[in-house]
C-alpha cells in the first residue's frame, strides 16, 4: 500500500511517498505560508505527481493522501478551523475536493504534531507505548497525545494539540494566539528575537543583532561559553521543561518524545530537560522518559499509513 503524507511547517513544505513503514522518496519546498496555502497547491501537486512517477507508482496504487496542518482541523470534514498567521486562506479551501478532482483517492487531514505523534507512535521512539506525549520545538511549539491507546482530539478536535498554548507566565510576553504567557511566546524560534531583544541580563550589543540570530546560532555560542547565549539557552530550557512537567501532570504519560530542528541539539537539551523535569514533576510511581524523535522530518509523512491503514483504524480516528 503506498500513500502520500504532505506536512504543511512554518517554514518548508515536506512531502513523502510511503510504503510499509519507510518514505520511499522525499521532497522539500519552501512554504512562503504567508502567501498562503492556495499559492502553494499547484506545486504541491507538481511535486506528488513527480514523486509517484519518478518511483513508479500508478495512481491506482495510492491508498490515500493525509495532510498535516499548523493548525486546528476539523478531521471528520477535513476542513481547516483555525491557523495561527500561516496559511491563513486554508479555513476556506476544500481540499478534500482538491484532492478527489487530482488523484481521485481518499483524503485525511490533522493538525501536524498530532500526525507527527502517531509517525512516533506507530514506527518511532514510542512504538508500543498506550500513553504517549509528543512536543516540537520550532517556528512555533506544537503537541500530540496518545491516551490510554487512542490519539487525543476532545469536542472541538483541541485535546492535546495546544500544549504550545499552555500558559507559564500569566504576566508574560503575548503570544500570537492572543494570550499571554504561552509557552510558544516565550520559547519558539519565531519569538526568539522578541525573547532576546527584551532580555535585560543580556548585554546591549547581543540585543542589538537579535533579528540575525536562530536556535542553531544560539547553542552553538553556548556550547563556546558566550555568556548572552548560554543565558538564552539555558532559560530557553527551563521554559520547555515547565511545559513538560505541565504535560507530564495533564496526560500521565509513559514517555515524552521531543522533536524539531533545534534536537540537532538534543546532546545539550536532554540530559538539561531530564535532570530539571526530574527534579520538579510530580511522578511518585515512576519516572517518565524523555526521548528524542526517532523519525525527525519524516514523522507526520509517516503516520499518512496509519490513516488509510484499514477502514477499522480509519473508524476509530473520526469517532474519537
């Protein structure tokens, strides 16, 4: 069985071909999710269409196509119900259309960290696991739940998606979504100059070039014991480990799997978050792991074969 998986980031459009588990072939676009999604559309389906052909693949073959969506998604109508300043047309496109008009096969779609959960849960580092937490670190801060065997959507197909949104500082920065003190506002690659630049422990000149600076630059500094940088760093990691302890608290997890870019730097921010959260969470029974992705860039393309797997698994995600 093959199946498209198309994962809609902030900043990159990724798209695979799936078969038993593994990508087949894979693509990257630049996302220009300020444009749009509608902008975006004719060279997504250049790029599938090129996929299935340069790997041989009849459309006939295809089981389906599953989008990950930044955002909150109806997934019994497969429609988009709010974004968060990308792809700000999606709440009016009918992609599910899009899809029958070009390929004629089944269409899925979820919000993305839920998707890249199930990939983790499905084939990656919580394979086998009932209870699963999955955080991303990146242009914004995304999660996904497993609870007790199934994924998490809740009445308004929020649960467990919005753990970016959890507030740790009800006097803090606001926060894109219109609140304040959310973990994304005070830790996400997209906030990090505003983290930066409003930072008074931080000297003048490293305020100054805030807007240059990325998470990549940030540890790397650190690792070279620049002071402004460790300082970021190092509060940048408390913030996440707040967030995980809240998560470890709300769900009961068995394991929190981390994921995003900046786990290039997982050496540095795994021991840091395990000690902390270890120190601080409330776990009298036993202590909850803290992995990193197995499956990185490739975990919500992944999960597109758990959504067309069987009408029985397919069942069970639009009666949750």
């Amino acid at each position: 069985m093959y199946t498209i998986g198309i994962d809609l980031g902030g900043t990159f459009v990724k798209i695979g071909l799936v078969e038993s588990g593994k990508v087949l072939n894979f693509k990257v676009l630049p996302a220009h999710s300020e444009k749009g999604l509608r902008n975006n559309l004719p060279e997504i389906k250049d790029t599938i269409n090129n996929l299935l052909y340069n790997s041989g693949v009849q459309i006939t073959d295809l089981a389906g196509i599953s989008l990950a969506f930044p955002g909150i998604v109806d997934v019994k109508h497969y429609q988009v119900l709010a974004t968060n300043d990308k792809y700000d047309d999606a709440c009016d496109l009918n992609l599910r259309l899009w899809c029958e008009l070009n390929w004629g096969v089944p269409f899925y779609m979820d919000n993305d960290t839920r998707l890249a959960t199930i990939g983790e849960w499905e084939c990656g580092a919580a394979q086998g696991l009932n209870n699963v937490v999955m955080m991303t670190i990146g242009t914004g801060i995304g999660t996904g739940v497993v609870l007790d065997g199934r994924v998490l959507y809740g009445e308004h197909y929020q649960a467990g998606s919005l753990g970016g949104h959890f507030v740790i500082d009800y006097k803090g920065r606001k926060c894109s979504c219109g609140n304040v003190g959310c973990v994304e506002a005070l830790s996400s690659s997209f906030f990090l100059p505003y983290i930066i630049k409003e930072n008074p422990k931080l000297s003048a000149s490293f305020r100054e070039n805030a807007d240059n600076y990325d998470f990549e630059k940030i540890f790397n500094w650190a690792s070279h014991g620049d002071v402004d940088a460790l300082i970021v760093r190092n509060e940048c990691m408390d913030v996440w480990s707040a967030a995980i302890i809240t998560y470890i608290h709300a769900y009961d997890p068995q394991v929190i799997v981390l994921g995003g870019g900046v786990m290039k730097s997982k050496d540095v921010i795994l021991p840091y978050i395990r000690e902390r959260v270890g120190k601080l969470a409330w776990c009298p029974s036993s202590v909850v792991k803290i992995l990193a992705s197995e499956l990185g860039d490739n975990a919500a393309i992944l999960a597109s074969e758990y959504c067309f797997k069987n009408k029985k698994r397919r069942n069970e995600i639009l009666s949750a």
